[in-house]
C-alpha cells in the first residue's frame, strides 16, 4: 500500500480529519479530537503509527519483524508499522483496530454525535 491508499481508506471512516500538526511532512488522522494514526510521508521505506491494544501489540511484534514500538509514543498503546512485505489484509486491519480504539476512547455524547451524522 501506498500513502495514498492508506489516505483515501482512513478518510472513508466517520469523523475523520488530516492534519500535519508537528511538521509539514508527518500526517495525523484523528477521529474527532484524537490521533489513530500518523504517518511519515517522506520516510522511506513508508511506515505507519498506530494504536494498539497491548496484548495484541506484544504479538505483533514477536511474529512481524516490520512492526516494532512506535518512536517518540507511548509504545505500550503505539506501534511503528513499516508496511513493506506485510500483506494488505493486515495493514487493514491495523488501521481499522486503531480508529476502534480510539474511537472507543470518546465520550458517548461524541460516539452518538459522530454515528448520527
């Protein structure tokens, strides 16, 4: 997948917005106030951040060498994904885990807000 790709498949979720609050070449999707992704345009090879429910982090981890603690977060709830050799199914559903949680995360008055638009 490419930056793109991933772009077009986040903004397709409710509530979603981009931005580039730390500089102009990381991209933050958030789901109403808060980040669910992050990712690096001009890195190479592309790779994503995204949160993480900690047990299943641990896994990910031990079985993908591609997925490790994301820098610079709190790398119990974040990991760094680099998505070269990892098959589309998976980054799918990284992302969609990720907007889960995070969406989760919000108060119920926004939940209701956000499914009702």
């Amino acid at each position: 997948m490419d930056a793109n790709e991933i772009l077009d498949y986040c903004l397709t979720k409710k509530a979603v917005t981009e931005s580039f609050p730390f500089d102009n070449e990381t991209l933050v999707l958030k789901v109403d106030t808060k980040m669910f992704l992050l990712m690096g345009l001009e890195r190479q090879p592309l790779s994503i951040n995204v949160k993480t429910d900690p047990e299943w982090s641990a896994e990910l981890r031990e079985q993908y060498p591609q997925i490790t603690g994301a820098y610079h977060m709190n790398k119990t709830h974040w990991n760094s994904v680099y998505l070269d050799g990892l098959k589309r199914d998976l980054i799918l559903k990284l992302i969609d885990h990720s907007y889960d949680l995070v969406f989760k995360s919000l108060t119920k008055k926004v939940q209701h807000t956000i499914n009702n638009s």
